[in-house]
C-alpha cells in the first residue's frame, strides 16, 4: 500500500479529495432530511392533541391548514447553502494547499531519505571494506593454519599409510597363522570329535554297565533295605522294648529316691531336733507332756535367725517355750543336711524335751 | 513345827517309843535362864546340787558416787569400796537353789555394768543363757540407789530391768535377796523364796549349862537376830501368816507353855498354859487361829483356839497320842499324826464334821505331816529304818523319800514350795538341811559352836 502510495502519489491524493468531497455533500444532505423530520413530528402531536380533544368532547370541523412561506427564512437558507458553498470550496482550497504542502513535505522526506540512503550506503560499504579487510586477512592466517594443517593431515597420511602397510603386513601375518591355527584346531576338533566319540562310546558302553551294575546294585540295596528295615523294627522293638523298661526302672528309681530323700528329711529334721534335745536345758519344772511345735527359720550355714514356738500344749508353760527357744539358738549350728537339696530354711519339728 | 514330845526326847532317844514313854517326865524338867551374848552366823554347805545346773553370770556390781554437786555424771569408783557385794549374794542365792551353777568372778571374761559395754558373743561363747549386772549409786547419807540389768545372752535382750531409790545400807542384802527371786522367777516361772526368813533354835553348852536362843535369820543364815533366849528348852516356832509374829513352846516357866511374840519383841503373849502338854502350835491360813496339842483332859489330843477369844474346838478324842498337827492350805482340815493304829501315821481331821481318814501307808512311822503352800505336797518324818525326810503327793498319792540324813525331824516348806527345810543329826550334833522337792539338792546350816534345831521357815516378806 505504502509502495503503492510512494509510486502514485498525485492520484492519490485526487482519490483522498474525491472521497472527501463525497463525503461532506453526504453529510449535508444527511442534516437537512433530520431538520424536517422533526418538524413533520411535531404537527402529527399537535394533530394528536386535536383529535384526542375531538374524541374527548365532540366532533368540530377543522379549517384548512395552510403554511405561509417566510422569505426571511429562504434567504437565510439560502445564505446558510452559500456559506456551507464558500467553505467547502475554502477547504477545498486549504485542501489543496495542504496537499501541495504535504506534496512538498514527502519531496523533501524522499530527498532526505536519499541523502540518508547515499549516508547508509556509504557507511555500509565502508563496514563491508572493514570486513572484506579483517576477513582477508582471517582467511590469511586460515590458509597459513590449514596449510600447517595441511602437511600435518599428510604427515599423518604417510604414517597412515605405512601403519596401514605394516598392519596389512601383519595382518597377512596374522591370517596365514590364523589359517595355520584354523588347521590345526579344525584337526584338533576332529581328533576331539573322534576322541569324544569314543568317549562317548566309551561312556555309553561305561553307562550301561553302569546301569547293568546299579540296576544289579539297587536289587541288594533293596534286599538290604528289606534286611536292614527288619532289623529296625526288630531294633525299634527292642529299643522300645528297652525304653519301657528304662522308663518302668527310672519310675522306680525316682520312687526309691523321693522315698530315700524322703528318709533322708526325717533324718535331716530328726538331727536337728536331736541336737535341739540336746541342748535343752532349764532351771524350771517342766510338765513331762509339755509340747510344742517349734518352726526354725535358718541360712544355709545352720544359723538361727528366727525361733517360733507354735502349737503349744496346755502343759506348755512360758519357762518350757523360753527353754525351747533358747536350746534352738544354744544349737547353732544347727546340722547341715546329708544332701544339699534337703536344705530347708524353714523347718518345724514337734518338740517335746 | 514339832510337838514338844517328840522332839525333846530325839534329843536323847532315837526311837519313837521311848520318846513316848518320856514324854510327861520331860515336860516336868527345869532349867536355869541365862543369857547368850554372842550370836554365830549359820554357815550353810551345799552337799548335793543338780547334775544340769545352769550357768549363770553374775557379774559384780559397778559401784559409783554420786556427786553431790553435779548430780548428773557420776564417777565410778573400785567396786571394792562397794558397801555390799550383791553379785555375791544372788549367786549364793542361785547356787543354793541347785538350778543354777554361778560362774566364779575368775571365769567372767568382762566386768560390764551397762548394755552399751555387753558384747553378747563373748559371753555366748561361755555357754552361758543369762546374765546379770548393775550398779549400786552411792547417794550419800548411807543411802544407796541399785540398778538391775538382767540379759539374754542367746536372744540378746534384756529380760529384766529394775532400779530401787533410796535404800540403806542395812538393806542392801534384802535388795539382792529380791534380785534373786526376780531371776528365779523369771527363769524357772516359781517365785523365788530368798527374801525370806527362817526360825529356828539354837542350843550351846557352856560350862555344862545349857542355853537356848530363839532366833529369826534371812534364808541364807545372815543377819540373825535373837528373838528369845533361855535355858530352859525353846521349841516348835510357828509363823504367823503375816510374818510379824511366832508362836513357839517355851518351858521357861518350868512346864510347856505356849507364847505368841512379836519379831520386835513388843508384844508376847502365853495363850496356852493348861494343864499338861501345851505343845506344837500351828498358825490357821488365815491368822485367827491356833492349832495346838493339849493333855489338859488325860491324854495328848488336837484342839483348835479361837486367837480373839482364847475358845478351844477339841478335834480329836482318843486315848492315843494325837499330836503335830498342820493347817491344810484352805484352812478346812488339819493334818496330824496319831498311834491310834499302833504306830505313828499321818491322819487328816475335817474342822466342820470332825471325820478323820488316814492319810500315810508307807513305813512304819510317819509323824510331824507339814503341807505345801499349794496343798499339793504333804512331807513327814518318815521312818523304816531310820528317820528321813518323806513327801507325799497327795494329788497321785506317789510317796518318796528325800533326805539320807541322819535322825531327821521337823520338816518346813519354804513359801515357794520348792524346798524343805528340816533339822538332822551329824556327828551327834543337831544341824539344819534344806533339800528340793524333787531331791535333787540339799545343803546343810550350822553355827559355829553350837547346835542349831527347829527350823520354820517364814513367809513371804510383804514388800
């Protein structure tokens, strides 16, 4: 559009004065027929009125209408018209001064943008000679590196190829040994494959003996199964045999022994109330029925800590239980147990001195 | 209490029946009254202890004075300067029971007067039960305060502990005789009969004369003080139940008469002067009366007299000798021996029916019954060959003769009923014994120079 307006800008601007002229007539035009309208509006009100008051009260005949034409009022019309007449062609003519001037304006713009152009172009080519310059010689010291580059890539190239040739060498080496190698494994395989299957004969011959051996082996192992299954059973018999018997006797050794410990406590209980009696002593009378349970609490040692004197008779006067306490006390230690698991820290015993 | 009878004739006569036949002849025999001046302590033996008898410590007793101006601390002074060895006398006292056997001083290990100084083990390692100590306070003016810590060496406790306040000295031995019996107490659960008295006669010859003295003594023999003297024969003492008075036969008026006297001597009183015998008082339980032997109507029978009214209550009528009669403990019968059967036994009157059963069957003599303080025991000179002492359980009727010593005769229960104290014949010389119950101890009582007789053993002091 710009590029367009650029290239054509007499036509364009007779367009822009064309649309504009257009334009206003419109407008003018427009204000007119709303002038009108209003007052076309205000006779049908007043026309209203008259008809709703004739329909209020009664039916009057109305005289003719009719409009006087003010020749003040046309003058002024037609002064108005004049007047919109010299202004439009007063704007058409500040138009036109506004577009020479703007004519003018985008002359001297386009001069100036030439000038800034030249300006651009010469700075731009000034920078590209700038460039070309630091690029020459970028590409100076480039060719110099590549040609560094150059014989080193060669250098290696030769060294290349010589590896290349030496590996070649040895590659033809290595192929003929490998061939060699080849040979020799693939006689080896089939010394192996003839090897194996002659193992494998071997083995399948070993197998079958093997088999023929088990299958023999097996056949005792069951007989022997069967035999040592009978010996078990007649072992587990036995064995259970035996456990009854060993139970049966430990029963009865247990018996015998809660009944020798047993003996054993009396005796252990008697020896303390046999030292107790030996012990007892006392200045008083006592009744020859006199008697008392006596309960000893005693440490392991055999040492009193505590005398009590229970179950007393009626014979059992205070001199008879003090005398029963002291010769408790008087028979410290008191005698240790024949087993050590006898030991009773509390003990009572019937006392009758 | 012996009749007068029969004891005058064992002083000459060894058999029943010649004591009988001199019986009236002795009655008529007078002596001159004289006056002994001099009073010999009894010195008693032990001659038989219990083979268990217990140790026992008394240890001697800490004396300490007491200073008068600061009347807290105390200083203890050498318990030689102690005005009384009490440990002395309660260990005598307990040794003389037989149930115990004192260590001697040499045998103690420590001399403690105080808990804090007892070390139980050292004293446990002696064998010992018990121990005794304490301390006599020299208050001043002469009079003492004693303190008494009796310990339990084997339960370690003190089982008694006493003080007494202001006691003089002149009764230091009472307070060590109270000691003894608290012990005795507390260990044999019999109250003890050592803070007691006992009577008895004594008779020495000067100059071919003989003299008499009635005495009253503390039970070990100390502190004799003559209640009468005489030369003419004092017999049969009898202790008032209160302790305060005797009745004895004295023949000071030429012929048996019976006197009841005061211990102070403040009062004396012939209450039986009849004609005859007036023999072998005995004092009722209860103090009121008197049960004596009288011939006043021919022949020797038991009589009881009213003390307020003088009132005689004759028990017995017979022909036969009926003599030395005993007070049952309840006061309802008197025991007494009689030869209505021939020979002497013991019978027992009945006071409200006057029914008379015979009690003794053993030997062939029984005479002077005496009863236990608890009715229990009944003792007597018992004869089958020989004069001992028996005793008879009246409960299980089992009979057993204690003594074999010589010519015994008069025996008298101490108040405890533990012991009997009796008169015997050693080397022609009257002695008194005293034995257990049981007969497991005895000792002998003497005087110096002289003979000692007719024993009673007093009651129980009243503090």
């Amino acid at each position: 559009m710009l590029r367009f307006i650029k290239r054509h800008p007499i036509s364009v601007i007779l367009a822009l004065i064309l649309h504009i002229g257009i334009g206003v007539l419109i407008t003018h035009e427009w204000q007119d027929s709303t002038e009108s309208n209003k007052i076309a509006a205000q006779g049908e009100e007043e026309s209203a009125v008259h008809q709703n008051r004739q329909n209020n009260q009664f039916v009057k005949i109305e005289p003719l209408k009719t409009f006087a034409v003010d020749s003040a009022l046309v003058k002024q019309q037609i002064e108005r018209i004049q007047a919109v007449e010299s202004a439009k062609k007063r704007e058409q003519v500040e138009l036109a001064a506004k577009t020479d001037k703007e004519r003018q304006r985008l002359k001297e713009l386009k001069l100036r943008q030439k000038e800034e152009q030249a300006k651009a172009e010469q700075a731009t080519k000034r920078t590209a000679e700038q460039i070309l310059k630091t690029e020459a010689e970028r590409k100076k010291t480039e060719a110099e590196r590549k040609k560094t580059e150059e014989a080193k890539r060669l250098a290696s190239l030769e060294k290349e190829k010589a590896d290349s040739e030496r590996a070649k060498a040895e590659k033809a080496k290595k192929a003929s040994l490998l061939a060699e190698k080849e040979r020799q494994l693939a006689n080896e395989k089939t010394a192996l494959a003839q090897k194996q299957r002659q193992v494998e004969e071997d083995r399948k011959k070993a197998l079958v003996l093997e088999i023929a051996r088990k299958d023999k082996e097996n056949k005792a192992l069951a007989i022997e199964a069967e035999k040592a299954k009978a010996t078990q059973a007649q072992a587990t018999a036995a064995a259970a045999l035996q456990r009854q018997l060993d139970e049966e006797s430990a029963a009865q050794r247990a018996t015998q022994k809660r009944q020798q410990l047993l003996s054993l406590r009396q005796t252990y209980i008697s020896s303390i109330s046999a030292k107790v009696k030996d012990n007892w002593r006392t200045p008083a009378r006592i009744s020859p029925e006199a008697q008392c349970d006596l309960r000893i609490t005693q440490t392991p040692t055999g040492n009193v800590t505590s005398v009590r004197i229970v179950n007393c008779n009626s014979h059992a006067s205070k001199q008879f239980k003090d005398a029963a306490e002291k010769a408790v006390y008087r028979s410290e230690p008191l005698p240790a147990p024949p087993v050590k698991e006898l030991f009773e820290r509390v003990i009572t015993f019937e006392f009758k001195p | 209490m012996t009749s007068v009878n029969f004891k005058f004739v064992t002083f000459f006569q060894h058999t029943a029946q010649i004591r009988r036949l001199l019986l009236l002849s002795i009655t008529a025999f007078s002596m001159s009254l004289f006056t002994v001046s001099a009073m010999a302590e009894l010195t008693i033996e032990i001659s038989e202890g219990y083979d268990n008898a217990i140790p026992i410590a008394i240890v001697p007793f800490g004396y300490e004075v007491q200073s008068t101006m600061t009347p807290v601390s105390s200083k203890t002074v050498a318990s030689s300067q102690s005005p009384e060895d009490l440990a002395k006398i309660i260990a005598a006292d307990l040794r003389r029971s037989g149930r115990f056997n004192p260590l001697s001083n040499a045998q103690l290990p420590a001399f403690p007067t105080d808990v804090d100084a007892l070390d139980y083990e050292q004293w446990r390692a002696l064998d010992l039960d018990n121990l005794l100590m304490g301390k006599i306070i020299d208050e001043g003016n002469g009079f003492y305060q004693i303190e008494m810590r009796f310990m339990d060496v084997l339960r370690k406790n003190q089982v008694i502990g006493k003080r007494w306040n202001h006691i003089p000295k002149s009764n230091l031995r009472q307070i060590a005789h109270q000691m003894s019996d608290l012990i005795y107490q507390e260990l044999t659960g019999v109250r003890g009969a050592f803070n007691t008295q006992i009577s008895y006669v004594t008779l020495r010859k000067i100059e071919g004369k003989r003299h008499y003295t009635l005495e009253v003594a503390d039970s070990d023999g100390f502190n004799p003080q003559p209640i009468l003297k005489s030369n003419q024969p004092i017999m049969s003492p009898s202790w008032s139940p209160d302790g305060k008075k005797l009745a004895y036969v004295s023949f000071e008026n030429g012929r048996s008469q019976i006197f009841i006297q005061s211990l102070d001597g403040k009062y004396r009183e012939n209450v039986a002067q009849f004609k005859g015998i007036n023999g072998a008082p005995a004092w009722s339980p209860d103090g009121t009366k008197l049960a004596m032997t009288l011939s006043k109507d021919g022949s020797a029978d038991i009589y009881v007299m009213e003390l307020k009214t003088g009132n005689l209550q004759q028990l017995t009528r017979k022909y036969s000798i009926e003599t030395e009669a005993a007070w049952a403990e309840n006061g309802q019968s008197l025991f007494f021996n009689s030869d209505r059967r021939g020979q002497p036994q013991v019978f027992q009157v009945f006071l409200e029916t006057g029914e008379i059963n015979r009690v003794t069957y053993d030997g062939n003599y029984n005479a002077n019954p005496e009863i236990s303080p608890d009715g229990r025991y009944l003792s007597m000179v018992h004869s089958n060959s020989g004069f001992h002492i028996g005793l008879l359980d009246l409960y299980t009727n089992e009979f057993r003769v204690l003594t074999d010593t010589f010519l015994d005769e008069s025996p008298t229960f101490s108040p405890n009923g533990e012991m009997i104290l009796y008169a015997m014949n050693r080397n022609g010389e009257g002695q008194l014994a005293v034995v257990a119950i049981d007969g497991k101890t005895s000792q002998t009582l003497k005087v110096k120079d002289g003979e000692v007789r007719e024993p009673a053993w007093g009651p129980y002091l009243s503090h």
